[in-house]
C-alpha cells in the first residue's frame, strides 16, 4: 500500500472563491501576529460571506493536522 502524504494545510479548496480565500488568508496572518484588532474587519468581511466550505477551510488553516 502506497505512503499518503498528510493533506496541505494551504491547498485552497477548488470550489472556494478567490475573494473569500483572501479573507481567511488575512484572518490567519493576524492570529498567527497575535493581533486581536486586525482580526476583527477580516472576520466581520467573512461572516457576511461565508459558507461550510470556507469555515472548514479557516479552521483547516488556524489548526493545521500534526
């Protein structure tokens, strides 16, 4: 049985738009900073246009699989 690589924490999923992927992209730099207030404007932008897909996909990228 051939070796699975574990899944990129980055890989965009296909079906998400580039605005939203944006989005989370600025939300994740700002948690990772430690930077509560430049958190706020990004979520309250994806709130507004958020899916399952791009929820998942926030939480993918904040807790990366070990």
């Amino acid at each position: 049985m051939p070796a699975t690589r574990p899944p990129d924490p980055d890989a965009r999923p296909p079906d998400l738009d580039p605005r939203v992927c944006e989005i989370i992209d600025d939300i994740v730099k700002a948690v990772r900073r430690g930077d509560d207030a430049a958190v706020r404007t990004p979520l309250a932008n994806l709130a507004a246009v958020a899916d399952i897909t791009a929820l998942l996909y926030l939480r993918e990228r904040l807790y990366p699989p070990p």
